[in-house]
C-alpha cells in the first residue's frame, strides 16, 4: 500500500491551466457584473430602509407646535408646567 508523503505533493509537477484571453475578459466581465449588480441591490435595500425611518419619524414628530402640548399632556398626564397661567 503507498502513502503519499508531504514531499511527494511538494514536488509533484505544476498544472498549467491555457485560458484563451477571450475567456479571461469575459470571466472578469461577469465578475464585475455581479459586483455591479450586488450593488444595486443593496442601494435598492438600504434605500428603502431609509424611507421607511424618514416616514416613521416625520409619523412620530408633532406637526404644529399645540401638539407638543397635548403630546406633553398624554406623556405626562398633566399640561405643560406654567401653561395654565394668565399674567
């Protein structure tokens, strides 16, 4: 039975791999194309993300400045402090 050693793959003949350049081009291309394309999809993605947070904060955000006062009344069950005061 052989065992092949550390040697034997150390010194075993190189494999040259003949690649027309057409093929070499063409593979390089793909390759740029799928980068390209991974990157549309991940703008697309974080694009999205982004508008769903602009909507949920422009949501969350009060529209004229009496909401602050009824958004501070529901937080804190009581009106703004001095709010009640006529001087």
């Amino acid at each position: 039975m052989y065992y092949p050693s550390l040697l034997d793959s150390f010194f075993a003949p190189t494999r040259v791999v003949v690649v027309s350049e057409e093929r070499l081009r063409a593979a390089e291309l793909e390759a740029r194309q799928n980068q390209l394309d991974a990157l549309d999809n991940r703008i697309n993605e974080l694009s999205k993300y982004r508008n769903s947070l602009a909507s949920e904060i422009k949501a969350s955000l009060p529209t004229k400045h009496g909401d602050l006062d009824s958004l501070e009344s529901k937080v804190t069950g009581t009106g703004l402090p001095g709010a009640e005061c006529d001087v």
